[in-house]
C-alpha cells in the first residue's frame, strides 16, 4: 500500500516534498500551490507502473 509519495523537479515542486498519503487525503490548498501537480505525479507514477514507460514527454496521460 502506498503510504507516501516524494514529489521533486516536477511541475509546482522544485525542491523534494515527502507528501503523506493515507486512506483518506485530502489535498487543499490556496490557488497555485501545486495541488493538481500532486495529481498529475500520482497519475504519471500509475502509468509508469503500469506501462513501465516513464519518458514524460511522450506520454498523453493527465
């Protein structure tokens, strides 16, 4: 089960972020504060499982 994820050098996150992750989370905060770049990290990381393929520029996911 996932019970974190670490977010660095993708989209809002520059610098590395260990973000939490339990059966329920919720994911807020003010406009631009990388909300929809934990989404979109989530999705790309399934894809890559799934797929095995993790060149971010040639996939159409998220």
């Amino acid at each position: 089960m996932l019970t974190a994820l670490r977010i660095g050098n993708f989209k809002a996150f520059a610098e590395s972020q260990r973000i939490p992750v339990r059966p329920l989370t919720l994911i807020y905060g003010a406009n631009s504060s990388g909300k929809s770049s934990v989404l979109h990290s989530m999705i790309l990381a399934r894809h890559a499982q799934e797929t095995g393929d993790l060149d971010v520029h040639r996939t159409n996911v998220g």
